[in-house]
C-alpha cells in the first residue's frame, strides 16, 4: 500500500513540474525577456506603415514603390500613407501612428534636438533608417507673375506649406537670408498640389516647394503655364550655408519644367527614419529592400538612392538594423 502511495505521488510531482514549466515558457513570450534577447520590440509586426507627404509630391511617388520593396522582402504587408510630411511624420512616428517615415535630415534634426517647430517637444523614439536624395528649395512662379527676383516677393501671396512643415522652415530661412521675414509677404499655407493649382489660376504669385526634381504638381503645371524658378545667387547660399549646414549648393538643370537654364539654388536631403522600437533584424530586411534594389525605381531620384551615400548627411543616430547593412556594404 505504501510503495502504491509512493507512486502515486512521483505521478503527481511529476505532472506538477510539467504545468510549472508550460507556465514559465508562456511567460517568456510576453514583454520580458526570455533569456535569448527576445523582447516585445522584436515581435514581427503585423504590418507596417509608411509615411510619405502629399499625393503630388516626390515622397509619395517613391513611397509606393518602397512599400512594395519592403512587403516582398520581409512578407510583411506594407502600406504607403498620405501625410503632411516632414514634421507631422516625425509627431506620427512619436505617436506610434507609423513605423517609417520619409523626413527632411534638417527637421530629422530639429525633432531630435527639441529645436525651431518641436521646441519643448523633443522626440527621442526615432532613428535613421538611411539617406536617399538631394531635395532641392524650389522657389516656384510664373512667367505672368512678373517675380524675378526674392526682393519681388514682398507683399506678394506666397505659399510656403504648413505652419511647422520642412517647407515652412526652408520658406522661412530663405527669406531671411534675403533680407525679408513671413511679414514682408502674404504667407499662404498650401500643399503642393494647392500651390500649383493657385498658381495656374491666378490665386497665388509664388510657391516655395521643397522635394526632389522634377516634382510631379509642378510638372503638371509646367503643362498649362511657364514656369519660371527663382535662383538663389552664390554669396546668398554661402550665408544660408554657414548659417545653417545642413543646406547644400543644388542646380535645377536647364529643361526641367521647361526652364531655359541652369538655376541655382539649394537643397536639403531627403531621408528615411523609422521607430527605434523596431526590431534590428526587421530594419535590417527594410533597408535591405530598398538599397538592393534602386535600379528597380522608375522615378527620376532612383538613380540618386545609392548604399554608398547613404549615411551621408544624416545627424542623428543610425537604427542598428540599417548600420548592419550598411557595414555589410563596405565589406563588399
């Protein structure tokens, strides 16, 4: 009877270890870290959202395409959103309203430091995914406008995009180096299709859009009226420069929306940053298929998008996902 006893309670213990090790491998799978480094950040996300600009703009137009890079490369389902761009989507990544986000490397900058427009409102939770190309300020107008020069904006109606925007800060600080403020002018805040449409009918005199050549809502106004871009000359971009060394001297070529030729002017660049609290080995595959495959983009910026350069400009920490593929790179 004693030895029946006995067994039966070697069965017991037995069954009783079995549940408290099924509990305690249920309980690695949560937020704490089950003993190899696995943590909820590393989770495959379900899917992943893209953060571009408006519908005319160049972030949009790429944006597509690296969805689609992205969602073949890590079989996660990605999709490209509309957005106000630059500084709205550094807000949305903050607020867990996106995973990647196209952005300017001097609003990347401005939110990581806690400057100009995110003054009191540092964002920390973003990384550099990588660079992609140059974009240029473009100072928009037209033939009929009778604009040929900065000082003839004054007292002109402007659009200089959104209140906190990229495009509002280049705007700003362009203006500046000019000798002119937001008052000098009659600032209108319109995206770009809004400007090119204000331009074609008479509504606006000027627009400054800032993104990659040739943009598609100029493009499409270059279809219907002459466009003319105003030039930035030299010493002018020298004093933006050393003020602000994030800009860089840029060209739009002669033939672009019809111009008749080289117009000089200066640029920013266009970058990718995504949430810190991605996973390296997701960042990895994302970073992986877009530089992998450049020489798949049908847009004119593809041939700029380059592993090479792609840290180049960036001033704020790497993702270490994109780091990882970009030492691989150097290997090669």
């Amino acid at each position: 009877m004693k030895k029946k006893h006995f067994s039966l309670l070697m069965l017991l213990s037995a069954i009783a270890l079995l549940i408290l090790a099924a509990c305690g491998t249920d309980s690695s799978t949560g937020s704490k870290d089950s003993g190899n480094g696995d943590t909820a950040s590393s989770k495959k996300p379900d899917f992943i959202s893209l953060l571009t600009g408006g519908t005319q703009g160049t972030y949009y137009a790429l944006g597509g395409t690296f969805a689609d890079f992205i969602s073949k490369e890590t079989g996660i389902k990605t999709t490209a959103e509309v957005s106000q761009a630059s500084a709205a989507n550094m807000t949305a990544l903050q607020d867990g309203k996106g995973d990647i986000a196209f952005v300017q490397t001097d609003i990347a900058y401005y939110a990581t430091e806690g400057k100009l427009m995110f003054e009191g409102k540092k964002i920390d939770t973003i990384a550099a995914l990588g660079a992609l190309y140059p974009e240029t300020v473009q100072l928009v107008t037209t033939e009929a406008s009778g604009i040929k020069t900065y000082a003839d904006l004054k007292g002109k109606k402007v659009s200089v995009g959104a209140p906190g925007s990229g495009t509002y800060a280049n705007a700003e600080q362009l203006l500046e180096i000019h000798g002119l403020t937001m008052d000098d002018i009659k600032a209108q805040n319109l995206d770009f299709g809004e400007s090119a449409d204000g331009l074609q009918s008479g509504q606006i005199d000027a627009a400054f859009i800032t993104a990659g050549t040739p943009t598609g809502a100029v493009e499409a106004l270059n279809a219907t009226t002459k466009v003319n871009i105003i030039g930035v000359d030299a010493g002018k971009a020298d004093e933006l420069i050393a003020k602000y060394p994030y800009y860089a001297k840029d060209t739009v070529p002669a033939g672009t929306y019809g111009i008749a030729k080289d117009t000089e002017t200066v640029s920013v660049l266009a970058m990718l940053a995504v949430n810190k609290d991605l996973s390296e080995d997701i960042v990895y595959q994302m970073t992986k298929a877009i530089y992998d495959n450049t020489d798949k983009i049908s847009h004119a910026k593809g041939k700029l998008i380059n592993a090479k350069t792609a840290l180049d400009g960036i001033s704020i920490d790497i993702h270490p996902g994109a780091q990882k593929y970009f030492d691989e790179q150097a290997q090669k």
